[in-house]
C-alpha cells in the first residue's frame, strides 16, 4: 500500500484496526471541567437554574389564573383578574430574560474542543443512516486538548457534514468506518503537497477511513455518451468537491485516495489552528446543559 498517508508511526495501527475489525472503541478525549475564573461558570450557571425555576413556576400561576376565571361569581372581575396576573407575569419573565441575556454577555467563555464535538455531533446526525446500511463505527481515536480551527463553526459543520454524506453514499453496506483527530505535523509533507501549507503554519487534521467502496452497477447508457455509472459517481464526488472549496477557502486541504486492493478510502481533512485563545457567548441553556455534562 502508498504509504503517503501515513505521516507518523502509529497511523499503520489505526488503520490496521479497522481492517481487523476490533471492537467498537469509544473517544479518549473528554472535555474537562472548565475553571470557574476562567468561564464564569460558578454564580452564572446557578442563577441560570434559579431564572429557569422561577420561569416554570410563574407560568404555573400563569395557568392557574387562567383556569381560575371561571370560578368568579362576577365573570367581567375573573377575566380582569386573569388580565392583571397575565400581564404582570409577562413583564417579570421580560425582565428575567432580560437578566439571563446579560448574564450571557458579562461571562464570555473560552471555546475549545470544538472540533472533536462537532466530529461526534455530525455521527450522532446520521447515526440511523449509518444503522440502516448496517455501518458500523469501529474506531473513534480524538486528541486530547486539540484547538481550535480558524474554520468557522458553520463551515465546519458543513464540510464534516459533506464527507459523512459521501461516505455513506459510497460505502457498501456491513462497511466500516473510523475517525481519528489529532495535531498534523506539516513537516511530514513532501512535495508539492507541502507547498499548499503556509512554512510557519500549525494544523489539525480529521482523518475519516472506510473500508470498501461501492460501485453502482453496470454503466447503462441513459444519455447518450454518459453512462448511469458515471452520473451517479460524479455527483457523490461533487459533495467532496464543494467540501474542498470551502476548506481551500479557509487556507487548509483536503486529501482523498481510494486503495482498490485493500479496498479503503481515505479522506484526510487539515485544517489551520487557531493561535488565540477564541472566546464565545452560548446561551444560558447552553452553559446550563455543558455543566450538567461536565458533573456526570
């Protein structure tokens, strides 16, 4: 097999891994419990669960109020009562989300792990998909502590989202799959290849690797000169296509190549760092539900 996907010793056990079909191993890389100093998470986050519970509660009165107006002797007072109570429990849940909002911007927290989150993220999405083709997930292998990407979040979504769509459309069914994210050593590169990536520059690569490819049949002739075979393949390869350009667009790269005697593809995604720290303003439900994570 071409070696040049192998750019460090332990990639050969990786991949081995998925040939052999070992058992399903879960990510080693758990985020940790960010420090209350450096995200705010101490008093913010029990006043999030505070605000929630007086929230719930003032819309249980609400109802109440409103189940109540029928029991007024004097119909005109109960529709008034139920008028009063509505419109002061409106204002006070303004005024709570008022104050979660300005909790939300007064403690801004770090962003990290962003791209092994969004790699599980992205399977959990198509996991049914990956069920129906009988797929199965033999390996998760994440870096601990990765950083962050200068790729914005939409954008990779996007491109994580393509290649999960390409790998389904081309791997046959009782297939496999592993991911693998980890920093990427440039000075691994040689050749043309290297010159894509800035001399100074730091990366992160997602490696995606599938076992078998899927070919579509016999190329039966449904325009002339263009074959069902062809139509079909290129229309997969247009989902990667336009992965790339947005990657290009992002001054990282993206490597692909199929080896027809193993059979098994390889899609490598290297992705620029970011340097600085990259801070983010999640919602308070966000915080709240990072937390409830982080204790379990």
């Amino acid at each position: 097999m071409d070696n040049s996907f192998f750019t460090t010793k332990d990639d050969k056990k990786f991949f081995s891994s998925i040939l052999n079909k070992e058992d399903i191993e879960e990510s080693t890389s758990e985020e940790e419990a960010p420090s209350n100093g450096q995200n705010g998470l101490s008093l913010s986050l029990y006043y999030v669960e505070l605000v929630n519970r007086i929230k719930a509660s003032l819309s249980a009165m609400k109802t109440f109020a409103f189940l109540s107006r029928d029991n007024f002797k004097d119909q005109e007072l109960g529709e008034e009562f139920y008028k009063i109570v509505n419109e002061d429990i409106g204002k006070t849940i303004s005024l709570l989300d008022c104050f979660n909002d300005y909790i939300n911007f007064s403690t801004p927290m770090i962003k990290k792990n962003t791209v092994n989150t969004f790699v599980e993220e992205v399977i959990k999405k198509h996991e049914s998909q990956f069920e129906e083709k009988k797929i199965k997930i033999i390996k998760k292998q994440f870096e601990k502590d990765l950083p962050e990407t200068i790729v914005p979040d939409e954008h990779l979504r996007y491109i994580l989202n393509s290649v999960i769509q390409y790998i389904l459309l081309s791997i046959p069914s009782n297939g496999s799959v592993g991911f693998l994210t980890r920093f990427f050593d440039v000075e691994a590169f040689k050749g043309k290849e290297r010159n894509q990536l800035q001399k100074d520059g730091k990366y992160l690569e997602i490696l995606v690797v599938s076992t078998g490819y899927e070919k579509w049949g016999d190329q039966v002739e449904v325009v002339p000169g263009t074959s069902a075979y062809y139509q079909q393949e290129e229309a997969i390869e247009l989902i990667l296509k336009l992965a790339k350009e947005i990657i290009k667009k992002n001054k990282g790269m993206m490597r692909f190549k199929i080896y027809d005697e193993k059979p098994m593809t390889f899609i490598s995604l290297i992705l620029p760092i970011e340097r600085r720290n990259v801070v983010h303003y999640p919602s308070p439900e966000e915080r709240l539900k990072r937390a409830m994570v982080v204790e379990k």
